[in-house]
C-alpha cells in the first residue's frame, strides 16, 4: 500500500497501525472504531506479554482498559491505544538506559 | 535484553525506542536527553522519506521540529517524539482505512 523498500522505522510504525486495525472493531462511523473489552484482553495476552505482566490476569487487564479508556466511552481509539503503546515504549526506554549506565560503571 | 521471541508488535516498539536512542543526544542528567536539530533533520530524511514530505527542505523540516518542540528546550524528548510518531501513524491508519472503503464500493 506504500512505495515499497520502507524504512526499517517506517515499517514498525506500519505494524503497530496494523496492529491497532486487527483489534479495532469495524464500525460504519469511523469515528467509533476503536478496541472493546474482549479485543483489548486478547490484544495484550497475544501481542504484549513479553513486555507486560499479568497480561492473562482477566482484572488486571480491565483496570488497564479502563485508565487507558480516557474518554470513557468503552472503546479504545487510536489515539489512547498510542498513548498506551507509549508508556509500555517509555519503561522499555528507561531500561534500556538503566543498563546502559550500569554498563558504563 | 528482552527475553527471546518478541512478538511483531513488541519488536516495532522496541524499533522505535531503538530509533530514538539512537538519534538523541547523551548526557549525564538523563531529562536533557533529546534529538538536536542536525539529529532531527538526519532522522527524518534517513528513517522517513516514504512516508514525510519534504525530508529534504531544511526550511520544512525545521518547522516541524519547532512544532513538536513542546517544551522549546530545543530538544525533542522521548514524549515529544512519540507524539510525532502517533502523528505520522494517524496519517497510516487515514490511509489505510480510506483504501478499505473505496476498496468496499
């Protein structure tokens, strides 16, 4: 759907976008497309739970929806779905620079 | 530093994290880290020319970093980047979803 050969950067933004519509369910006005509940849970047990805990933990999963869910209206669109992703890339990053500076020690 | 077998989600958000700490600068007070100016333009033309206009035009792509330089320290952060990211992502996901209902008609 892009020119081809995209970058390496590129092509992870278009997987986390792929992933977002594979979860998001598909509604007439754009506008209420987002992820539901089930979506959500199965989202995070199958794509992330290398990098989460409790990912199968069905109470767990729910409170994160619900803080993720900013607007309340029990879907959650692309933009809290961003957010979410960078929190989880945001600990990723903070760890990464932990090990770093205990490697510089 | 994870452990083995990320799934592709996990990975594209370890590519962008990676992408990050590769074009900010270092410093010993962790909050000044960021992506300078000449990082900044190296960035965008090196890792987004498929899917950013204009990675070319200094003048333009300065825009953008002042515009994404919330805190107008100079530096993009890891929050500001990632917004840049989510900018760039929306755009995907317009697309994607415009070729889906053209596709349907």
């Amino acid at each position: 759907m892009m020119a081809a050969q995209l970058s390496e950067l590129e092509e992870a933004i278009e997987t986390l976008v792929k992933n977002y519509d594979k979860y998001a369910s598909k509604g007439f006005c754009r506008r209420k497309r987002g992820i539901n509940k089930g979506s959500f849970q199965k989202m995070l047990s199958q794509e992330l739970h290398h990098m989460l805990t409790d990912t199968e933990n069905k109470q767990a999963v729910d409170q994160m929806r619900q803080s993720c869910d900013k607007n309340q209206d029990g879907l959650i669109g692309f933009e809290e779905y961003w957010h979410l992703m960078g929190t989880i890339a945001n600990s990723l990053l903070f760890t990464m620079e932990e090990l770093e500076e205990n490697a510089e020690k």
